[in-house]
C-alpha cells in the first residue's frame, strides 16, 4: 500500500523552490543578506513575511558575516533558523562557519553556487562551498529544484538528528538552476510540518556531568562558546567527526523516509546506469542531468556509459563510491571549482584517495569544467566518454588532469610571459599608454 | 528614578560569579557586575571575544551564572540580535515561559569602535531591542595592548609606542557613544564604575527602553594604561571630573533624541572651578609615561587638555547647559 501524499504541480525555479520550503518549514528566524544570485529567495520569503504566510522573524541583516552571527545566536536560543548566501557572501561568512558547526548548532542554509572574485563573475561553479569544505557543514548538491525543494525539508531533520547536531548546507547551481522554470511536485503545509517536526533542544552532559538542556534559556545557565584549550578542545573536534561520521546514515535514513512520504528518494549518492557499467562520469550538482543524458546517447551507440552523481559531499560517502566504481574500467571525475596547486580537483582526489588501497580500482582522471558558469552542454560530456572508451580500448590514459570547455586560444594565454618593468619605466611611455 | 540602596543591591543574585581569572584591579568585572544586578528580568549575555570572555569561560569552568555565548569577536551585536529574535518568534508561538528577557551584547573597543562597528550599526539601524556593553579600556587589551579607535592621543601602546619621533597615538579618540546617539536609538549612556549610582541608574533605564540601548563605560586597564591595581576606581572618577570621560546620557524622546548631562558631570558644568586639569588623569598612567619623563612636554599635554576642552564644550551644548 502506497502512503505517497498527493502532492501539487507548481512551476518554480530553484530560490523559489528552496523559499516556498522554508516557508512551509516556519523556522522562528531568516536573517538574510542578498547576494546575486540567491537573492529570490530572501525576496520571495520577505514576501510571505509581509503577507503574514509564515511567523518567522525576518532579519534584513547589514551582512552576511552577520547573517551567520544571527542564526548562531538564534540557534543557540532554541530557534530553527535558516539562512542563504552564495559566492562572496559565503566568503563573508567563512569564519562563522566553522563557529556554527562548533558550536554543535543545527542551522540550514542554502548555497546558491556561484564563481569567486577575482575577477568577479555572477555564474555558477562550486567554487564559493569548496572553499567551505573543511567548514564542519554538511554539504548536499543538488540535481534541480525538485531536489531544492525537497532537500530543504530534509536538512532540518538530518541538522537536529541527535546523533549529528550539525549545521547542513543545500547547494545549488547559480542561475542553472536557481533561475530556471521548471515543474516541482510540493506537499501539503501540513505534511512537511509533520515530516520535519517540532524542532528539539539537546540535552547535553555538563563538566561536571550534570545535565542540561543545550539551549540559552534563563533557567538553565549555559556557557556557549567558551575558551576551550590544549586539554579539551581536541575531544570537542574528535565528536564533531563522529558527528559527520554518523550524518552518512542518518542522511540514508531522512532521504529514505522522504521518499515514502513523496515517492522520491535520495541518498548519499545517486548512481544511474552504473550497475554494468565500463565507463563513467562522477559529477555533483545540476551538471549530473546533462552527463545523464549523454549516458543514454552513448548507450544507444552501444556503449555502457554510467553516471555517479556524488550528493552528500560532506560527509563523503567513501564506501558507497568505492562499491559503485569498483567494476567500472574507466571514469572521468568532473570538478567544478579549482584547488589551486593541487593535484587535481576536489572530488578527484578524494574519489582517487578512496581508492588507495582497493585491489580493484578504475582508470580515474579528471576534469575541470563549468567555472564561472561557462556552458556544459552535453556534446561535451559525450567527448569524455569518448575520451574514456578510447582510455580503455587502448589503454593510453594521456594527461589524468584536464579542461573540459576551454576556449581554444587558452593555450596561447597560457604560454604568454609577462615582462617585467620598474615603476619609474611608466614614465618614458615606451610600453603602451596615451 | 529611586535610589537603589547598597544593602539591596548586595542581596541581588551575583550574575558574574567569582573566581574568574581576570587581571587584579580589571576595571571590567565590576561593571559587569553593576550592570547585570541593574536587570529584575532574567538576561542572557553575548560576549565578544576578549579579556572578559576568555578569563569567565576557561573551560570546563565558567563564572556565568547567566546563559551566556561568545561566538566571535566583531559580532557581539549580531548574535544578540539573533538571541533577541529567537525569543520574540518562540513567544509569538506560544512557548516561551517569560514574558520579558533582556539580551546585553558585552564588548571592548576593539569589538565595538573597529571590527564590531558593522554589526553593531547594523544592530541598531534595525532597533532589535538588546543593551549593548561597551567596556572601552582604549586599546586592544586582550592581544597585548594594541592601539584602537578608542585609545586617546598620545597614549603609547604597543602599536603606537612612543618612539624617539612618534609620542605614542596621533590621531584622537573617535566618539563612539555620540556616532550611537545618531543611530536614534532607545538609549545611549556613558558610565563610569565610580559613580556606581549613577551606573545602576543608566543600566535600567537600558533594560527598561523599548529599543537598542547603549551604555559606554570607562575600564581602565592596570596592565595596559600601566598604573597601580588600587587605582582603578580613582582613575573612573578622575576620568569624569577631568571631563575626559563626562557622564551623560541620550534618550529618544517624542521620536527626537535629548541629551543630558548626568549629576557628577553636571555639578562641573555649575560649578567650573571643579574641573580638574587632565593632567592629574594622565599622571598616574604609565601609557603617559612619555608626556613626563625625562622632562615633560607641555606642548603635547595642552594639546590633549584643549582636545578634552573642545570635546566637554560639544557635551555641554547638546545637553543644553551652555
């Protein structure tokens, strides 16, 4: 017997989408600052503030560094609190970060992923929540907004699962999908208030091994925050990483009983076609729609093309990776934002890591791709598994890292070398100049 | 307002417990103290990072006996506000058990006149209803006496130290609590722990207004302003009957924000032959070391006596006592 709720067709994009969960979540406090291109969500949301949809207290902060101060501060006096940034904005944010996953605080917030200054650029890549990944947040990416939608109703009940007390950060692609149209299936008010719950507070050991609520309430004086040093500090950090450790089931358990309640379930990674798979792209975010895509064209070509989109990239589902590649000959790991002076990309090198020491391990390269929303169609997703059959035919691997959707010229800016000239020399107006 | 008698105000609950680990003759404590005894509501404190935060919470001890959360340093106004809204939204939903909770944002100069500044303008502009702390010992103390908005001229720290062609800071002290008054809050307030109750007075006036309030209190440091721990409450009182520090207060009146001059200044401001050469005030401080030793330097000690002048003047016009 099915006990999928009757959900309704509504055309949204994904700020939308994420701002119309929030709204049915009802979390005591938004504090947000706008910032292109998340800025229809505190839009939209200041709208249900203004026709009294939600009793939220809304916070139009002076900043983003201020709007994770508020929701720390909110949080901390036993409020659900929401927030959402992008780019520089999470930039802003950077250093409060980790003081919301340190402070064990369960705040959601979504990321609306988009290129780092400088130079400045409004599109989508990951660049802004991979500077963020050693932040203590849980990091889920999105494939489109109906994942949005409902990834926000689910980070509530994996941010307060007692076993995890972490903040969690819904990721999705700048103007991709936080600016495109497209069909969400939502449920009844109701419905999400039962699903998410009354929010709980923790009831946590004092030093002294009393008890007591986690939570700044007048009759329970806690001291948050507190000077922590050699003695202590270290064991505080060893149950933030327990924490994370535990999120990889409860995010399994949440995505599970969501997907009862709406018929879409979700886990820690989303594998499609990868059961005979010989080659694969492993992709986060909106891009996994396309590799998708290009998987089933080169399956009508005979080809036994898989996708791995990887969705919880904090905590990183190491097992679950390695037992879905493990058969595969061939992939290509698509990074979306650059490590500079690493070798390779984020997920490449953690998916490569994985691997370190499996006895049966895939060919594994990687590609750069998508930064500063530069165009992925999927021509170019059918080249990689063009590139990874002829990998595996041959068994000519080549360069292991690369660029997928360079302009063709790149080369030439690359090879050019900057002279060299004294401030004195802009005087003589022998280079250039008026 | 009625005077509040010793007696009752030793029997009120010690919010900032003893046992802490702050410096002998901190000037910090002991507002803190006042200030907190001033409340009859139960209040929840956000503190800055600094001297005050790392010396009450040594973990696993504190000496709150008040909720209390430090989360970073130039946010102490954002965090209360998210305090302040959380309990606004939980009494809206029905599950709040007090009616009235006070939120005292606790900073120091660097937290409020540098780094805070942001947050705290911010804080105000949208008139969440906290009280913030100002615990202004004029410089950043906590780091090792660094120079800040709110250290004096010619005051040497070690980031303006009085070197053989600088004499310690150049530029003059920047006027947080009048910058605040323009923000036309609910309240704005400057005290000094030496006229205690004066300060008891001020801070429920803070609890009690229906919006942002300000209080500003002088801290003198023993180790950064480098004089003797008995001094502490002799260099508050100083500082007012200096007019360095006068005390004052700004309150939001039929929408329009009325300056007035508070008892220990006023009686100045009747009576100017009680105003007391800064010099006295700058004396017993080693920061002025320089301004004495090896022969003292007129020049720049009538420079910061006319600056104190000029800024006394400016008081007594917006309080209408010129």
């Amino acid at each position: 017997m099915s006990k999928i709720v009757k959900q309704e067709m509504m055309g949204m994009n994904g700020d939308t989408a994420c701002a119309y969960a929030v709204k049915q979540c009802n979390p005591e406090v938004v504090a947000a600052y706008p910032i292109t291109p998340q800025t229809i969500i505190v839009e939209v949301f200041s709208e249900y503030v203004a026709n009294g949809e939600v009793t939220t207290e809304f916070i139009p902060v002076e900043s983003e560094h201020s709007a994770m101060s508020t929701s720390i501060g909110a949080a901390a006096a036993g409020a659900r609190a929401y927030t959402a940034s992008a780019s520089q904005g999470l930039a802003l944010m950077y250093e409060m970060l980790y003081i919301a996953s340190g402070l064990r605080l369960p705040i959601v917030m979504t990321c609306v992923n988009r290129a780092l200054s400088a130079p400045i650029n409004i599109h989508g890549d990951h660049s802004d929540a991979m500077g963020a990944r050693d932040s203590g947040w849980i990091q889920l990416y999105c494939e489109n907004s109906q994942e949005a939608y409902d990834t926000v109703i689910q980070a509530w009940r994996i941010a307060e699962h007692k076993d995890v007390l972490l903040p969690v950060m819904v990721n999705i692609d700048g103007f991709i999908l936080s600016h495109t149209l497209e069909n969400v299936a939502v449920l009844p008010d109701d419905a999400v208030k039962k699903f998410i719950g009354e929010k709980k507070i923790p009831v946590v050991k004092k030093p002294s091994g009393e008890l007591t609520p986690y939570v700044l309430h007048p009759d329970y004086p806690v001291s948050m925050g507190a000077i922590d040093l050699q003695d202590y500090y270290f064991e505080h950090k060893r149950q933030q990483a327990e924490a994370m450790k535990n999120a990889l089931k409860v995010i399994k358990e949440v995505g599970e009983e969501y997907g009862e309640l709406t018929g879409r379930r979700y886990g820690l990674i989303d594998a499609y076609m990868m059961d005979d798979a010989e080659i694969a792209i492993i992709v986060m975010g909106s891009t996994a729609g396309t590799a998708k895509y290009a998987a089933d064209l080169m399956r009508e070509k005979g080809v036994k093309a898989g996708v791995l989109r990887v969705r919880s990239f904090r905590p990183f589902p190491r097992d679950d990776i390695v037992k879905t590649l493990s058969k595969v000959k061939a992939c290509a790991v698509l990074d979306r934002s650059i490590s500079f002076g690493s070798y390779g990309g984020p997920l490449f090198t953690e998916i490569r890591s994985s691997f370190c020491y499996e006895c049966e391990k895939p060919i594994i390269i990687n590609y750069y791709y998508g930064l500063g929303g530069r165009d992925t169609p999927p021509n170019l997703l059918e080249n990689v598994f063009s590139e990874l059959k002829r990998i595996v035919e041959t068994g000519k691997i080549g360069e292991e890292i690369r660029y997928l959707g360079l302009r063709e010229d790149s080369i030439d800016s690359v090879n050019y070398k900057a002279e060299l000239i004294s401030f004195k020399d802009l005087n003589t107006g022998n280079i250039g100049g008026k | 307002m009625s005077v509040v008698k010793p007696k009752d105000l030793a029997l009120t609950e010690e919010r900032l417990a003893p046992g802490h680990r702050l410096c002998p003759g901190c000037g910090e404590p002991t507002t803190v103290k006042l200030v907190l005894k001033a409340s009859d509501d139960p209040v929840i404190v956000c503190s800055a990072t600094g001297c005050l935060e790392v010396s009450t919470s040594i973990y696993p001890y504190t000496s709150w006996n008040v909720p209390w959360i430090h989360s970073a340093f130039e946010n102490a106004a954002a965090t209360a506000a998210g305090v302040e809204a959380a309990i606004k939204a939980l009494k809206r939903n029905g599950v709040y058990k007090y009616d009235k909770v006070n939120v005292l944002a606790v900073a120091g100069d660097g937290g409020t006149y540098d780094i805070g500044f942001q947050a705290l303008s911010g804080a105000f502009e949208r008139y969440h209803r906290i009280v913030y702390l100002l615990l202004d010992n004029e410089a950043y103390m906590n780091t090792g006496i660094q120079r800040s908005g709110g250290t004096p001229s010619y005051a040497s720290t070690t980031t303006s130290p009085d070197g053989k062609v600088i004499p310690g800071k150049l530029q003059t002290k920047k006027q947080i609590s009048r910058i605040m008054v323009e923000h036309e809050p609910a309240y704005v307030a400057t005290i000094s722990a030496a006229f205690w109750q004066d300060l008891i007075q001020k801070s429920k006036k803070a609890f009690a207004a229906d919006g942002p309030a300000f209080l500003h209190s002088i801290t003198p440091c023993p180790r950064g302003w480098r004089h003797a721990d008995n001094l502490t409450i002799e260099l508050c009182r100083l500082a007012v009957q200096t007019c360095i520090f006068p005390l004052w207060e700004a309150e939001k009146i039929d929408g329009k924000m009325v300056y007035k001059l508070s008892a220990p200044s006023k009686q100045i401001a009747k009576n100017p032959d009680k105003k007391k050469p800064v010099v006295e005030y700058l004396k017993l401080q080693g920061r002025y070391r320089h301004l004495f030793k090896p022969e003292e330097k007129t020049e720049l000690i009538n420079q910061i006596q006319e600056w104190v002048d000029t800024e006394w003047d400016i008081i007594l016009e917006r309080c209408g006592e010129k």
